[in-house]
C-alpha cells in the first residue's frame, strides 16, 4: 500500500522535495563553514565527491550513515542537518544559507556582542529601530 493512498492530502513528493532541499542547503553551509572543498569533505567520509555535489543541489537525500559520518566530520550533530519540526523545509533556501550564517556568527561572538545582536536582531524583528 502506498502512503498517498492512505493519507491523499499530503504530498509526499514535494515532502521530499523540500527535504532534499533543507538537507543540501544545511551541507553546503556547513561544509563552507567547516573550510572543506567537496572533495575533502568526500575524502574524510570514503564516498566521491559528485556524491557530495548531488547531496548539496538537492538530487540526492544522503543516507544515514553519510548524514552521520558528514555531521561528525564537520563537528555537529546530525540532527542539525535535518528540519527541526514538520514545515520547516518549506523554507526557502536563501533563508536557511543566511539563518546559517548568523548562527555560525554567533558562535563567534563574546557573550557582551552576542547581547548586543540579540538586542539588535530582536529590535528588526518586531519592527522597531533605535
């Protein structure tokens, strides 16, 4: 029995989709801010490198165990290469690229500047300006 047969409102093929998608766009960063080429990151895990190339535009999900050997290559869990909840891979990739640069910009940051963003991350969200 086919899954689309038994939930029909749910479109299993743009799931995946969105999946393939948060998954690429999670590696790609992480790999860049881990200062890998797609063939080192490749090396490090025995699998070629258009394995990583397809991973990272979408046409292929890794499996398990190359989702776990990219995620400790790259010293990160790999839960944080999947979506935190359902819905969340229908953000867009642009905005998972640059939600990844803050992060990476945080762990950067003295616990004084990192107030300091907090402050001014949550002053542009809520619309008010100093």
């Amino acid at each position: 029995m086919r899954w689309s047969t038994v939930f029909p409102e749910v479109n299993f093929g743009r799931m995946v989709g969105d999946l393939k998608t948060f998954i690429s766009t999670r590696v790609r960063s992480a790999r860049k801010a881990a200062g890998l080429t797609q063939e080192e990151l490749a090396s490090r895990i025995s699998v070629t490198p258009e394995t990583i190339s397809n991973i990272e535009r979408a046409r292929q999900v890794p499996s398990v165990e190359t989702l776990c050997a990219m995620a400790e290559t790259m010293a990160m869990a790999p839960a944080e290469l999947l979506p935190e909840k359902v819905g969340a891979a229908a953000k867009s990739a642009l905005r998972m690229e640059l939600e990844d640069r803050v992060r990476a910009s945080c762990d950067r940051l003295s616990e004084g500047d990192l107030a300091i963003a907090v402050t001014q991350l949550e002053a542009l969200a809520t619309g008010r300006r100093r």
